[in-house]
C-alpha cells in the first residue's frame, strides 16, 4: 500500500506504469469499439488518490481522445470520522486531477452513503458491505443503457454529453430509489414511474450532502445544470411523459437560468440475470448540480485547518505530516516544490467552487465566451468570504 499517503502513490504507481499501460493496450486492441475508460477509487487514502492520479493523467496521456470517467468516493467530514488524518492533502491533490484531466466524475459521497444505509435501510451501524453495495447498485444502473442499448443514450459519450454543457462542471451526483435492504421489502414498495420520479428528486436519496439549506442562508441559489432519469423495469412511455409534466407542473426541480430546465429520461429494460422479484420500476438520477461546489468547499476547509494548524500563514516548515509527503524526493526536489503543488491544487479547486456559483448566475454564458474562465470579481468575493 501507500500508507495513506498521496506522494508514495504516485511515485509507486509511475514505478509500475509501463507494466499497466501494458495490460490497457492490450485490452485497447483487443476491443472493437473502444469508448473511454472507467476508474474506480477513493480520494482520501494513499493509493487510491496517489495512483488514481497517476492513472488518469497516463490516460489522458496515451488515450487523449477517449472520455475518461470516474466514480469517485470522497471521504468523510471531520478527523473524528476519518481514519486517515491526511485526507485533506491526499483530497486536494486528488481533486486537482480530477478537475483537469478527468472528463466525468460521478461523486460518491461516504456521508450521504452512511446517511441512506442508517436512515432509509434502518441500519444502525453500516459496514463496507452495505456501502459497496448502495455503490455498486449506482454503478450497474448507471450503465444499463450501455450493457442492455437501446434506440438513445446507449453510448458513454453521448450518456456523458448531455449531462455536461461546460469542461469544468463535469461532477455527477447521484440519487437511487427504491432503496431496500432485503428482497421482502423490496416486494412490498410501491413504485409507479411518478413516485420513482418524484423521489428521484428528493435530497434523502442522493449520495451527495449538498446542504442546500446552508447555501441558500449565504445567499446562493443552488440549482440543477442538467438531470438524466434513467428508469428500469416495466412501464408504459406515456407514464413517463405524464410524469415529467406533473414534475414540472410542480416545480420540483429549480434549474440554470441560462440553460433548459428539462428532465432527459433513458428507458432501460432490467438485468435478465437478477431475481424476478423487488420493484417493478426502479430509477436512478444523474444529476450537474451547483450544490455539489459545498463538497468541494468542505475539504477546501479541512485543508486550511489541517495546513495552518501551527500558525496562521500556510508554513511548508510548520504544517503537520508535511514531512512524510517530502519523504518522495524523486516527486519534490523540495519543500518549495511541495508548496507549489499545494497552492496550484488549492487553487484549482478554489476556481472550481467559483465557477459552479458563477453557473447559477444569468450571465454565466457572456461571461465565459467573454473572460475566457477567469472568475467576476463579484463570484470571488463571494466565495472568498465563506472560506
């Protein structure tokens, strides 16, 4: 392993990249149709950050026009939840990656999963078994429309377009239901394509804590970029045409002002290879939200606190565990070296966070084509005085 640390990730998974690469290839020219690539990891511990780094730039490297996608598990909040006391460091290099070279992330937030598996399955203690499974569910039928294809979205690229209208804001949040622990409770659920909808919608069942109501407080107004439904099971399309209106008639869900407020919907038939049994319409949620820029702000947070602990300017000399990432000496020459990578993250990261409230504004479009990606001078104050 990495021993929970980002730095020797890397430099082992560098050590052994041709050996990977390898394997890729081979697998690469073994297909006949080769979309793009999954990566699956965490971004808190040594090897899922420090290699997961490494293996989406040497993607983005070799395979420059093939969509890169990742599902990304992003850590707890607080030390007292986290095993790992450097996950901040590890979470900002990590996000820094994944800002710029990743294509897709679908984000999987260990608070919300914690938070579904005890308050909607009633399991008052969760364990990895629980989690990957609430995981792995999004994972399967967040690629039914690509296992089982039919007339639309049965392509990655075309999945992943819709969903994304600018480079940046490519972080996906999830939201699944219904969610059952056991097969008898699964039976038992109604579910019409309207309540699946309608949950679908509802912030219980995502797998992101956005904390919308604290955003709204600080006078943001967070809002969806773009939402695809993909629904499972048996169903009639008029159900889903009826279902849409309703939503809409009610306004369940606030969108950009600059873009379509519309709900995409994909039909997908279920596995042949599951149990008959359980709902009989299932739906999973896909969603660009510009609430998602909290999650991004919380670990902004924690690394401040963690990097400033010892004083109240960020000193490389001073900042706690610094020394086990210096320990790398072939990836840091020195501590200014360190420091550097440290601010470049945090300052990638910092123009996410601007960029997705700049998103809720009206004027995002004549902003972007017009400042390139610089970030108003208005969305920077903003953002600045909640860090």
């Amino acid at each position: 392993g990495a021993g929970n640390n980002w730095a020797s990730g890397y430099c082992q998974a560098r050590e052994k990249i041709e050996d990977i690469m390898d394997m890729i290839d081979r697998e690469a020219d073994g297909s006949d149709s080769l979309e793009g690539f999954v990566v699956c990891h965490s971004i808190a511990g040594g090897t899922g950050s420090g290699m997961g780094s490494y293996m989406l730039e040497a993607l983005n490297d070799r395979y420059s026009k093939k969509l890169v996608q990742t599902y990304s598990v992003f850590p707890n909040d607080g030390e007292s939840n986290s095993d790992v006391v450097v996950q901040p460091y590890n979470s900002i290099l990590t996000l820094k990656r994944l800002t710029l070279e990743a294509d897709c992330v679908v984000v999987l937030d260990n608070n919300a999963l914690n938070r579904i598996a005890t308050d909607r399955l009633r399991i008052p203690k969760p364990d990895f078994h629980v989690v990957n499974g609430l995981v792995s569910t999004v994972m399967a039928a967040s690629t039914a429309t690509l296992r089982y294809p039919s007339y639309m979205n049965n392509d990655l690229v075309g999945l992943v377009a819709s969903l994304i209208p600018t480079p940046r804001c490519h972080f996906l949040m999830t939201g699944y239901t219904p969610l059952a622990y056991d097969l008898a409770e699964r039976s038992v659920r109604k579910t019409t394509v309207l309540d699946v909808m309608r949950r679908l919608l509802q912030n219980k069942n995502m797998m992101v804590s956005t904390r919308e109501s604290a955003l709204r407080l600080a006078g943001r107004n967070p809002c969806y970029i773009s939402i695809l439904n993909i629904i499972q099971g048996e169903m009639d399309p008029t159900q889903v045409h009826k279902s849409l209106q309703r939503i809409r008639e009610r306004k369940l869900a606030s969108f950009i002002p600059w873009g379509p407020a519309s709900i995409q919907v994909a039909l997908s038939r279920r596995s042949p290879y599951l149990s008959q049994g359980g709902p009989k319409v299932s739906g999973l949620m896909l969603a660009n939200h510009t609430g998602i820029s909290s999650l991004f702000e919380r670990i902004l947070k924690q690394f401040d606190m963690l990097i400033k602990r010892k004083g109240s300017t960020w000193d490389p000399n001073k900042a706690p565990f610094i020394q086990n990432y210096m320990q790398q000496t072939d990836l840091f020459g020195n501590m200014e070296d360190l420091k550097d990578e440290f601010d470049d993250s945090r300052e990638v990261v910092q123009s996410l966070v601007q960029e997705y409230v700049a998103c809720e504004s009206p004027n995002y479009v004549q902003w972007g084509m017009g400042q390139g990606q610089a970030v108003p001078s208005d969305v920077r104050q903003e953002v600045d005085a909640r860090m």
